[in-house]
C-alpha cells in the first residue's frame, strides 16, 4: 500500500489540486473566523459545546438506549450495527424487502467507510449522491476530500468535463450553468427513486430526533421524497436534549461555514404520518460503531467528541497544501489523522499522525475543544509502542539518550561533533549529515554547531 | 417494549439468531464495559433564559398591536428582516391584507411565476386568516396567475413540481437567524417549499420569537400537547452550495428565493411559554 509519504509527494507536485485546496480552506478560515468575531461568547460557547459531548459520549450507553426507545415510540426502526459488515447487511435487507432499485443519499460519511454504495452496486441497486460535492467526486469515482466540500480538490473545468460526459454534449465553464445542469438532472433522480440513504449530524436522545444540517436542500428532498428512509449514524452523533442540540447548532455552522445557521436544518421524528401527503412510509436509523468503541475508556476518548465541522481542516498546515486525499482513507485533516488509526489498523495507518507540526491551530479552531495535538502525540507514543517507528529512528534516538544522560559524555559527544562536522559547514549552515538527518535536509535548513559552546567559552573566559 | 418489537414482526432484524432486544443490549452492554474506567462528567444543566425579553408579541390584545402585555413587535420584525436579507431572502411587513395583496402580487410578477401552489394547512379556515386568504386569492388574480389547492389538481407532488411558487404559512420563525419554520401535519405537504423554485411565505407576528431555543422550546410544548410532527423544517433562506470552486450558488435543489410577507395575524401560533 502506498505510504503517506508518497501521497503527499504526489499531492504537493500537483500545482492545480495545491490552488484548488488553498482557496477552498483560506475561504473557509475567513468565514469562519468573521462569524465567530461577531459573537462575544465564543468561548463560552465552546466550553459548553465540550462539557455536552463529554458528559454525553461517558455515557453513550444511556442515551442511545433512550434514543433508540424514543424512535421506535415514533414509529422508526432502530438497527445497532457493531461493524460495517452489519450495517451493510442491514441496509441491503432493508432494500430487498422493498425492492429497491434507485437510491438517493444525502451526504453521509458513515456510508464512505462501510463502502456501500459499492455493496449495493454489486446488488444491483444504484446509488446516486445528491449533495452537488458529492455528485461530482462519484462521477469522478474518488472518495470526497474534505468533511463538508467532498469535491473542494476540482476545478470548474474538471468539474464541467465530468458533466459534459453525463450530458453527452460539452457544457461552459461557469458555476451557474454548471448548477442548473445538477439541479435538473438530479431533480429527475430525487422524483424516481424508490429509498433515501441520509447520514445524521446529530440525534437527540429525549425526543427521538434526527437532525439533518444541509444548505442544498438535497437533505429535504432525500427525507421528503423516496417511499423509505435509512438514515445511517455514527454512534457519537446523540445528543442529550433539544436544548443540548441547540447549544451545538450555535458552533457547527459557525465554525464550519461561517453562517449562523445553513439553509436548511431538518428535524425528523419518524416515518409520516396518516393524513400527511409526503415523507416516508417507513423510516430506520442504523447506528453504527465500526470501530468507535475502540476509543472508549482510552486517552482518544475525547475524538468521539467531534461533530464534523471541519474547522481543524482549514487551518491544518499540512492539509491546506495537500487536502485530503493525502490521507488515503475517508476523513482527513487533524481529526482524520487521530481517528484513522483507531478505527482502522494503527499499525498501517499509524503514519498519519506524523503528518503534523503540533503546531496547536487545530485545538484552537475546535468547537467542541477536542486536544488534536495532544493526541497527535498519543497516537505518536501508541505507534512506537507497537513497534512502527522505523529502526533509524529508534537508533537515532538511543544515541540522543545515551549522550544526554551524562554531563561528561554529553560534552566529548559534542566537542566530537564540532570537529567531524567542520568540512561540511558552510556559510554556518550543515550542507550534509548522515541519515536519517539528511531527510531533514532535503527541504530544510540546520544550522551548524557552534564552533564553541557556551560552556567551553565561559572556561575559557575563566581562565580554565 | 417486547410488544412493540412484536407488533411489526417481519420488519425488525435479527442478528445472527438473537432477538433485536438481545442484539441491542450486547451493544450497549460491550460499551457500559468499555466505559466504566472513565470518568463520568456531570451535564452542565440548563441554560439561564436570555436576558432580553424573549418571544414574540404571544397573548393581550389584537396580535400586531402593541399593549401594555405586548411588546412592541417592531425590533423583532426589524431583525428578522435584516437577518433574512444578510442570507439572500427577502421580508417585508404586510399591516393590511390590502397591502398583503398589492406586495405579493408585485414579488410573484417580478419573480416571473405563473402558478403558485398551497397546501391543505387547516389554519387557512380559521376566521382571522380569512382576509389574508382573500387578499392572496387577490393577488393572484390581479397577475392573471394560477392558484393551485391540492386536491384541485392531483396529488401535491406533481402540483409542487410544475409550480413557479409554492405559499405557506409559517409555524415559527426566529428573527436572530432570519429563519423560518414549517412543521407537517394533516394536509401540509413538504414538497411545497421545497420543489418550486420560489418560496413564498406568509409569517403572522405571533410565531415570531427571538431565538431559536426560543423556538425549540415552542415546538417542545407543541409535541406535548399534540405529539411530534413528522418533520420540523428550520429554512434559512434560500438553498445554496459553493461545491464549484468556492463560488456561492442559489438554488440548488431547493428554492432559490424565499419571500416572507409579515402579518398582524395569530395564525394559530402557539403561544408557548
């Protein structure tokens, strides 16, 4: 499998996804930063936000078994999926039994790491994304490069080739031409199909609630108008309370888009009802853990706090130059580094978290005050604990311990060191050093040894 | 709970030979396992109400007319417009349904629409929405458009989709964020601000309030009385993406203007506490 390392070097070598990638996220930071200068609590808010999630994921157990019973009450079937396997099992069932043969989903991260729309392509059932973003990485057949702009990584012209092949006929450029196309060809889709997947941006347990936080309208149009509705969830995703919902909707816009609110928040509570002409007959919520558990009773217990507004994201400096594709998974950025290797294989995916300066922008932008950084960190010490830091490095650092560990070693090592190093110095700057520091080298600077110590001089000085 | 797992057999899964409420309960019991080491933060309560006088102009006297128990509704209604706007949407305050009459017949002709769509909302035949069910009837007729009641013309769908304007009425709306409220019910019909590519709202003053918790709390004491409807619709202007390079688009799926006429008008609005 390909590294990290070689996505990132594939990534920063492509001039039009690094234009593509920086506009999108300078765009989002200032958005973002606007709406939250005109707030005067935000940190208020943010510290509410956190206390919410935290009191709620210590106890996931309690409020999705209050969630589950208020849904059924409301006429909605509940499914636990503990892997993606029982999720997609679920769904397909769900889609037999209705014989289902078109498939409209509204954007749900969930259904990117269960793979289903491939599962259910193999059944023979086709599964057509709606949110404009996701539309266009499907046609590209990629997976969406950011939480909340799936297809942030395209520009117009990409854009508008993959629709001219759907067109049959090359179309312009232009956004809203571009659009219109969209909207008409899937308008076409929305009145056919026969189920509406959704993911959920928050479930409230007290009231059975599934929330749906969209600006397109594909949202609505994917629980207004197929006969059945499957809406798939993370596990995270409850909520204790309307009024903890609230507190939530007060920093997720914000910190995702910049708006106070997006166009369209939607709250559902069942299938219709008699007498109602539109909505679902019939309507089920799959939670899913898929490896969520895993961080329970663990220092990454806190990662389970996120709500996917993609803040840390856009002021990553490493995503804002590669986007999220350099990831190789389904979420990128901070939040995808820390989770990534927790929900998947550490021992593979482990590298991500190496992708970071700890620079702290990511802790800083959170909503919900998650400590990326720290558990960059953790992820870094759990990584070496099953044995992924390569051997130079762990030889590198052996050599670093032992030299530190004593005064008088300490000052032969670095009296050895000013002298080895003299022919490679130049302008006081190291022009070589062995590896694994001539990686370093390679996009960096690193000044070279004093020629004297402050110590050897201050002897000197002394008169030895 | 076993009764209703059992009233729509055939429809629950079962995993692997167990029942749904065994499968459920090893779920949560593999969590409460993995969770009993943590530390378990207490919820941080309830919020303190908001300072300022919260809700809208609910209860004394004719509703629009400021009395001693209502306030002046006019920085509310001044909000909500100014919020409306900074998203794209468009308010305006109706004090007569002759004025209601002349403002919506000006906003559909500029808007170019032929047909506009209702849906049955049984709030239509409550006497104080009488004259602005008239005053709209007006309207239409002045613009020589076409008024669309379900029922008329086939089911709502279809109607939806081939009208240029789909009109309710709101159930709330919440002035800090310029939002707009729609909840179903019998004969109210999703597809009626969603599927025309103009949303035409008429907002009566009482189910205006301040906030949106504000607002929760009003849907709160409606499900207690009446139970949840199906779908509560929170519409902040018009639908809208920048999946192309970054560029703001109107009117995706969604309508690509909302129009909100403001009426000295109950509307059935709940008055909420």
């Amino acid at each position: 499998m390909e590294t990290m390392v070689q996505r990132v070097q594939r990534a920063l070598q492509d001039a039009a996804l690094g234009r593509a990638v920086w506009r999108t996220t300078d765009g989002m930071r200032s958005n973002r930063r606007r709406a939250v200068d005109a707030v005067d609590d935000w940190e208020a808010k943010r510290e509410r936000a956190r206390q919410i999630r935290a009191h709620t994921i210590a106890h996931l157990d309690y409020y999705l078994a209050q969630l589950a019973q208020r849904v059924r009450a409301l006429g909605g079937h509940v499914y636990f999926a503990e892997t993606a396997g029982d999720a997609v099992q679920y769904v397909l069932e769900v889609a037999r039994r209705h014989r289902v043969r078109t498939v409209v989903k509204s954007k749900s991260m969930v259904s990117e790491e269960i793979e289903l729309n491939a599962h259910l392509a193999a059944h023979g059932i086709t599964a057509v994304e709606t949110d404009l973003g996701e539309y266009i990485v499907q046609l590209a057949g990629e997976r969406p490069s950011h939480l909340i702009a799936p297809a942030m990584h395209k520009d117009r012209q990409q854009i508008a080739a993959l629709f001219s092949q759907v067109a049959g006929e090359p179309l312009p450029t232009d956004a809203a031409t571009l659009n219109g196309f969209a909207r008409r060809t899937l308008r076409r889709t929305f009145l056919e199909a026969d189920m509406g997947i959704t993911g959920c941006n928050f479930a409230v347990a007290e009231t059975g609630t599934l929330v749906l936080v969209t600006n397109e309208g594909n949202g609505r149009m994917v629980t207004t108008l197929p006969r059945v509705q499957v809406t798939l969830m993370g596990m995270e995703r409850v909520v204790p309370t309307l009024d903890d919902l609230d507190a939530l909707l007060d920093v997720l816009a914000r910190s995702a888009t910049g708006q106070k609110m997006s166009s369209y928040t939607t709250l559902t509570h069942g299938p219709r009802r008699p007498g109602e002409p539109d909505g679902p007959e019939e309507l089920h919520l799959v939670i899913v853990d898929n490896g969520r558990s895993q961080m329970l009773g663990t220092e990454f217990q806190e990662a389970l706090h996120c709500i996917r507004c993609s803040a840390c994201q856009n002021v990553c400096p490493v995503f804002q130059h590669v986007g999220g594709h350099a990831y190789g998974w389904v979420y990128g950025g901070p939040i995808g580094a820390v989770i990534t290797p927790l929900l998947r294989d550490i021992r593979q995916w482990g590298e991500l978290a190496d992708a970071s300066s700890l620079c702290g922008a990511c802790t800083a932008v959170c909503p919900v005050k998650i400590p990326l950084h720290d558990l960059l960190i953790g992820l870094r010490r759990e990584s070496e604990r099953h044995g992924q830091a390569p051997r130079r490095f762990r030889q590198a650092f052996g050599v670093w311990r032992r030299l530190m560990s004593d005064a008088r070693r300490w000052e032969r090592g670095l009296k050895l060191l000013q002298i080895m190093q003299r022919p490679f110095v130049h302008g006081g700057r190291l022009r070589w050093a062995p590896p694994p520091i001539d990686q370093w080298l390679a996009h960096r600077e690193l000044p070279a040894l004093a020629p004297q110590s402050f110590r050897q001089w201050w002897r000197a000085e002394r008169g030895g | 709970m076993a009764g209703a797992e059992a009233a729509v057999a055939g429809t629950t899964m079962a995993h692997s030979g167990m029942t749904t409420d065994a499968h459920e309960e090893r779920f949560l019991a593999r969590l409460r396992a993995k969770l009993v080491t943590s530390p378990r933060p207490p919820h941080p309560g309830p919020r303190p109400p908001a300072g300022r006088a919260e809700g809208g102009p609910a209860g004394g006297g004719v509703a629009g007319v400021p009395t001693a128990e209502a306030p002046d509704p006019q920085p509310l209604v001044e909000r909500f417009a100014r919020e409306l706007a900074v998203v794209g949407g468009r308010a305006e305050y109706c004090a007569t349904p002759e004025d209601l009459a002349s403002r919506l017949a000006a906003a559909c002709r500029e808007a170019g629409v032929n047909t506009v769509v209702l849906e049955a909302d049984p709030r239509w035949a409550l006497p104080g929405m009488l004259p602005w069910r008239q005053a709209v009837e007006e309207a239409v007729e002045r613009i020589d458009c076409e008024l669309i009641v379900p029922g008329d013309r086939g089911p709502h769908r279809e109607a939806a989709a081939q009208a240029g304007a789909g009109l309710t009425i709101a159930d709330f709306a919440v002035a800090d964020t310029g939002t707009v409220g729609l909840w179903t019910g019998p004969g109210r019909a999703r597809v009626t601000s969603l599927l025309p590519p103009v949303h035409l709202v008429l907002l009566p003053l009482a189910a205006l309030v301040a906030t949106r918790a504000e607002a929760l709390r009003r849907l709160a004491v409606k499900a207690e009385q009446e139970g949840w409807p199906s779908q509560v619709m929170f519409i902040t202007g018009p639908s809208r993406t920048g999946d192309i390079e970054g560029e703001l688009t109107v009117g995706v799926h969604g309508p690509g203007q909302v129009l909100v006429f403001i009426v000295p008008a109950a509307g059935g609005a709940h008055a909420g506490r």
